[in-house]
C-alpha cells in the first residue's frame, strides 16, 4: 500500500496547471511557508516548521506560482510513524483563495497517506466550543511561577539527560520520537527545561515533565510541548517571568486548564482535533501543552 500511495503521489508531483507547479518544500523556502501561515493571522512557534522539515521533509508540500517562482500554498502530512500521519499548515494565499489552489495540493498531499490513520486540528474561522485542544492566549503577564522544592526542579537538558527526555516523551505519545524530540530541545529558539524529581527511597533524580518555549509568529511566546508527571511538574516546566505567552491544551485534562487559567491564561478559540480511522492513544492526564497543532498529534 505504501509503494502504490508513493507511486500516486509522484504521478501529481511535478503536474502544472494555470501556472501552478505542486511539488515537495524546499528548505530555502520555509521563511514563505511561515508568512502565509503568519497571513491568515494564526499563530505557530517560530521554529517549528524547520523542526519537523528535518523530522520529514517529505512530508511538506507547496504550491508554486512559475511565473514567479514565488510559493502561494502550503499543506504538510508528517508521518509519526509507520501507520499515522498528522496534516497541517493548509494555507492558500488570501488573494488566490477560492480558485482551487488548495483543493489541488491537498489531493496530492493526501496520496502520501494511502490507507494510513490520519489526524488533523481544524482550525474554524470563528471560535467554537466542541471538545479538543483548546488554544489559550494570554493578554496579561505570567506571574504565577512554580519555586524549585527538595523533590521538584527544571534543569538544563544536556546530552546525559536527553535519552530520559525522549523516554518520557515515547511514554506519553505511545510511540517514539526521537527525531523530532531532539530537534526541539536544540533549537536555538527559545529553550527546553526537564523537570526531575527526586526520589525519596534512593535520593536519584528522574525526568518526569519538560517543556519548550519559543517565538510566537504573531509576536510574544509560544509554550510547547509540556509534558508532566502532574500539574505541579508542569508548573515548573515553565521558565518564563513576564512576556505575552500562547499555549495549547487539551481539554481533557482538567489539571492543563487550571494550570492555564492560574497562569493568567483566557480562552482564544477551541479547536476540533480529527481523525481518519481510530482515535489516537495518548496519556493526556500527562499533557499539559501540546507540541504544535500543525505537525504532532498532541
């Protein structure tokens, strides 16, 4: 199934319609990718899309206008593993919106997914309230800072940590994630923090939540992931003291919410997670922000 989706995905790549070429993203083109997604006025962490480019680079695709060489969409289908892919980033240029550029690319993007299970966030154009991730935007400073305690404290995540990191995530995801876990805690925009906790039998220190923090697009911070033990991890996963801050969270663990709104978080807009086939598994009761609405299932 996988070779006879790869081979109907190159029979689309590469065909040319009105001056509209759809083919694979190329890493020169990333910085158009983000300001389309930037013209619709959603908000994506700065680096995300170079993150999960490296991740799969096969998985972005883009409408390019040949008269100008200029990209005008822009669809991603990342694979999380073998049997799973996740699409986002579906954005048309708003002033070549309605003559089916997008309904082009997204059957192209969508061959690469043959009979694979799918998600997706379907961002609406007005917020509505429907059970899924729920976006919180801040309007006012964060405050409400955990302290570091005998038992809990967010550390710097070295390459002697890092393996307990990506352990922790594959314990919350169900899957692993190497790749993509490891671009993220390296990315030189904004850091990544593991929180440990102490235990009290042998005094070792084990990961038991880290977190993300980078540049909004839309200006301020973006938080995610952050993944924890419990809510009192998750609070001190987060580093910041006083800036403009963006996070996604489940509406299934209540613990996330109230996180949120004792940061000073208000609602922004609810968005319905999708599936093709079955509901993905996960440990929500441990997601407190998700990755990125785009490229990661949470």
């Amino acid at each position: 199934m996988a070779d006879a989706a790869a081979a109907a995905e190159a029979a689309y790549l590469g065909a040319e319609v009105d001056n509209m070429l759809i083919r694979h993203m190329r890493p020169d083109e990333l910085k158009q990718a983000m300001d389309i997604w930037k013209e619709q006025g959603l908000e994506e962490s700065e680096n995300n899309v170079s993150t999960f480019y490296q991740v799969d680079p096969e998985g972005f695709f883009v409408t390019v206008d040949t008269r100008t060489g200029q990209v005008v969409a822009t669809c991603a289908c990342v694979r999380q593993h073998e049997s799973l892919f996740f699409v986002g980033m579906y954005a048309v240029r708003k002033h070549l919106q309605g003559r089916g550029i997008g309904t082009r690319l997204w059957r192209t993007m969508a061959r690469r997914m043959g009979d694979c299970n799918a998600g997706l966030n379907a961002v609406p154009k007005t917020p509505q309230h429907v059970q899924g991730p729920r976006g919180i935007r801040s309007r006012r400073h964060v405050e409400h800072l955990a302290r570091p305690s005998e038992q809990l404290r967010a550390v710097p995540i070295d390459a002697d940590l890092l393996p307990q990191v990506i352990a922790y995530d594959a314990l919350v995801h169900c899957y692993n994630r190497e790749k993509a876990v490891t671009y993220t805690v390296y990315d030189p925009d904004g850091f990544a923090r593991a929180v440990v906790r102490r235990r009290r039998e042998d005094g070792r220190e084990v990961v038991c939540g880290f977190g993300k923090i980078g540049t909004n697009i839309l200006g301020g911070a973006m938080m995610g992931p952050v993944y924890a033990a419990d809510r009192e991890a998750g609070r001190h996963g987060n580093p910041l003291t006083r800036v403009s801050l963006t996070m996604m969270v489940v509406d299934c663990n209540p613990d996330a919410v109230q996180l949120a709104e004792l940061m000073g978080l208000e609602s922004h807009m609810h968005v319905p997670r999708c599936y093709r086939k079955a509901i993905v598994p996960a440990r929500f009761e441990q997601i407190f922000a998700q990755h990125d609405l785009n490229f990661s299932a949470f």
